[in-house]
C-alpha cells in the first residue's frame, strides 16, 4: 500500500514537472514571437524615419518634386545592398495624402489596401503592413506638397519658380506680375500653428483650389509592407526547437516513471522472494520433520506386521484369528507402500548424470515387473532406436518403474504395454509408455501429475508426482495424451543423447 502511494506521489510529481516545463516553452516561443515582431517593428520605424529624412532633403520651400522622391524611394525597395533593405526586406513603400488615397507608391503596388488597419499594423501569411505618420510632412505643421513630375506641367523645369509656375489643373497666374495672395481672415496672426501655410508660389491660388491641392497632394501618412518570411523562419525554427525539448521532456518523465516502476515492482518482488525463501525454508523443515516421522513410522509396522504373521501361522490359532492376521498384514502393507512413496517424494531430487542404455534399462524394469504383468496376462514390448542418454540412472529406473505400474494398473487383462524410443533430433531423444486401458480424461491430464490426484482405487497418488519431480530435475519435460483408439501415452521430450 506504501508503494502503491508512492507511485502515486511521484507520478503527480513528475507530471508536474512536465507541465512545468511544456508551459515554459511555450512562454519562451511566446516571447521569441513577440521579440520577433518587436524586431519588424524597429525596423518599420526606422523605415519611416528614413523617408520622413528623405523627404525633407528632397523638399524645396515646402513642395517637393515626385520625379525626384520616387527614384530614393526605389532604391530603397529594390537595392538589396542597401542596409535597411537587407535587414528589413521592404517590399513596397506608398505616401498617402490626407484622405488616405495613395500620392506616391513604389514596389509591388497590389499589397496596398484602401481598407487601412484601425490598430495601424496588417498581418498576412506571407508579408505585414504598417501605416505610420511621415515626420516633418503632417497636416497639423507644414503643409508637405508632392508635385507631378515634369512630364505633367505645362513647363518642363523639374524645379518651379516663384514667378511662372502653374500645376496643371489650376487657372494660371495673374499677367500683371503681381502676386498678392487673398485676402487673410482676421487675426490671422492669431491662427493655430497647425493651419495651412501657402507654398509662395502658390499664393495667387484661391483657398478653396489651395485646399484642394492640399488635401490631394499633401503627404500625410506612410504605408508599407515587408515581407514576414524571415520572421516565419524565426518562429518555425524556434518552434522546432521548443518540440524537440517538449519530446525529450516527455520522453524523461515516461522513462522515469518507468524506472520508479521497475524499481516498485523490483522491491516489491524482492520482498515477495524473500517471503518465499522464508517459507520454503519452512517447508523443507517440515518437509524433513514429516520425512523423517514417515521414515520413523515404517519400523512400528514392520513389528505389527511381523506378529500378525507369526500369529497367523500358529497351529492353534483358530480359523478367524488367521483371516484377521492376514487383513492386519495386508493393510499394514499398504500403509508401508504409501510411506515409501512420501519418502521418495519429500526427498530432494540431486541428479548425478553417467552414460544410460535407454533401452536396456527399460527391459530391466520389465523384467523386474514380471509377475504382476504376468498375473494380467499382458504383453509388454520394448521398441525403438537403441541410445545412450545422459541421466541419474537410479532416478531413471524409479521413472521407468513408476510409469510402468501405472500402466500395468491401467490396463485390461490381456491389454498390450509399449515402451517406445525414438530419436527426436541430433541431440535429443523421446520416451513414450503406451497402454490400450480407459485412458485419462482432457481435464485430468494435468491434474494427474499433482500428489494425492489418483483415479486408481489403489494407486496412492504419488507415482506420477515422483516422476514429474525427478523429470523437471533433469530438466525434461513429461505430458500425458490419449493413445488412439483407446489408452493414454505418456511421453518424455528433451533427454539428452550422450555424445
């Protein structure tokens, strides 16, 4: 029972551990994801201040010309030499204006969405969006105008002036000279600082077509996208990993549960073989004490039997004291026999192996056992290959005898016994005792080997356990079968061919 919850506790407790350590490789991907997005984004604010400084370099008096941001732009998405493409791989950069309709795109155009994200960051399968502000080009300060390019105006001077200039789309300055901007509202100096603030050659223009212009031209926000393939390959990579150290986790809490296991099971066999050594200590005292009370037993009959002869062979015994001597004589007999047999049994089998004529001394005990085969009118033969094994020969001839009586206790008058021997293999021969008598049934047949189990009226149920103890001793194996049409056989396997 100790053990038992013991297994229990340190099965709870490394399931604990195992937990322990899944739930913190799952915080430590967690946080590899979260350093690796936090990695995309530095790099998109370095992206935007990098345009936001280019802007400013390129702008002249608050306008700047789009045929002279665009190539920067590109550079920056198509020159993998370029430092910040490498590290970030842009993919495309767009200016918006201040409805959030693209001014200026470069690069793969079709990534660009008007449906702009509320939390200012897109995350697709394969690439990410960020919408951020343009520093330097906000709405609320200077009023940043990207310009067509020189194709697109009236005068093909990349650069405009303060004196003939006129976008396209736009009525063209007064002739007489004078540019004097409209009027300003009151308390103009008054106005927030955020307000708009004419570009000087655009102060002919009326405020409605200045607004306009602004609101169409002026760069308000930044949209680009950079491909997420490397911080896939991050996430994959250290995903991985936190797999090959969840398995080899798991893989060590199974083997040391398995261990704890083993080593229960160990301890726990360990103190059953000593429970059992204990007792078969104790079994072989009393095996030895019940030895020894049998084998003491044995000399008090032989007295009473030897006084029921002599009494019934006396002269003046009368006719009733000689039937009841021989009962007396007959009985005690029986009883002798049986302690015989116990003696046999209890005692410990040391198989002392020498040369066997198989054959040979199977014909001994026939011969030994021939009144009682003679009394039934039997025929005995002793068949087969003629072999030398390697067995205790005096356990052999006891084997041999007690399989033989039994044979002989089985069959009819007139039945036939066969002793057959016969090579089982290079190294191994069989023994087989047959008799043509009742035969045993299929659920007797193993029983039929355990002592006191007889179906004999005057067996004693010790012979075929005699013969099982010394057949394991010699390490054979002994089986009974059923000997068609009509009999047993009780066969031996595995005795050994001396070389």
């Amino acid at each position: 029972m100790n053990l038992k919850r013991r297994g229990l506790w340190v099965t709870g407790l490394l399931l604990g551990i195992w937990l322990l350590v899944v739930g913190w490789q799952v915080e430590e991907h967690q946080r590899v994801v979260d350093e690796a997005k936090f990695d995309l984004r530095s790099q998109s604010h370095e992206i935007a201040n990098t345009v936001s400084a280019v802007i400013r370099a390129a702008s002249f008096r608050g306008t700047v010309v789009q045929d002279r941001l665009v190539p920067v732009l590109k550079l920056l998405v198509t020159d993998r030499t370029n430092t910040v493409a490498e590290t970030s791989d842009l993919l495309s950069v767009t200016l918006l204006n201040t409805n959030g309709d693209p001014v200026v795109s470069v690069g793969n155009t079709n990534l660009f969405s008007r449906e702009l994200p509320a939390t200012n960051e897109f995350w697709s399968s394969n690439y990410v969006t960020f919408v951020l502000p343009v520093e330097g080009a906000r709405l609320t300060n200077t009023a940043t105008v990207v310009l067509p390019g020189p194709g697109e105006f009236p005068h093909a001077d990349p650069r405009p002036d303060e004196t003939n200039f006129s976008p396209a789309g736009f009525p063209p300055p007064p002739t007489n000279g004078e540019m004097e901007p409209p009027p300003r509202p009151p308390n103009d100096s008054n106005r927030p600082r955020g307000g708009n603030r004419r570009v000087p050659w655009l102060r002919w223009m009326p405020e409605a077509d200045y607004n306009a212009l602004v609101a169409n031209h002026e760069l308000h926000g930044l949209v680009f996208t950079m491909s997420t393939d490397k911080y896939s390959a991050t996430c994959v990579h250290d995903l991985w990993l936190r797999f090959v150290i969840g398995f080899f986790a798991t893989i060590s809490a199974l083997g040391a549960g398995l261990a704890w296991r083993n080593m229960g099971r160990t301890a726990d066999l360990q103190i059953r073989l000593v429970r059992a050594s204990e007792l078969n200590s104790h079994l072989k005292e009393l095996n030895l004490a019940a030895a020894g009370l049998a084998h003491e037993t044995r000399n008090p009959l032989n007295i009473i039997r030897g006084q029921a002869q002599m009494i019934s062979r006396l002269p003046e015994a009368a006719p009733e004291v000689r039937e009841k001597s021989r009962t007396i004589v007959d009985e005690t007999d029986k009883v002798t026999a049986q302690l015989t047999e116990f003696i046999n049994y209890s005692r410990p089998r040391e198989v002392r192996r020498t040369r066997v004529d198989l054959a040979l001394a199977a014909n001994e005990i026939v011969r030994t056992l021939g009144l009682d085969i003679e009394e039934k009118k039997l025929h005995v033969e002793v068949r087969g290959d003629t072999l030398v094994i390697q067995a205790d020969e005096q356990l052999l001839r006891q084997v041999l005898f007690n399989l033989l009586i039994n044979a002989i206790q089985a069959a009819n008058p007139n039945g036939n016994i066969q002793i057959i021997i016969q090579r089982a293999g290079p190294t191994e021969a069989v023994l087989e005792v047959r008799d043509d008598g009742p035969g045993v049934l299929a659920e007797n047949r193993r029983e039929i080997f355990k002592p006191y189990f007889t179906t004999h009226q005057k067996g004693t149920g010790l012979g075929l356990a005699v013969v099982q103890q010394i057949v394991l001793a010699h390490g054979w194996e002994i089986t009974c079968a059923a000997n068609e049409p009509r009999g047993a056989v009780f066969r031996i396997t595995h005795l050994k061919i001396a070389a």
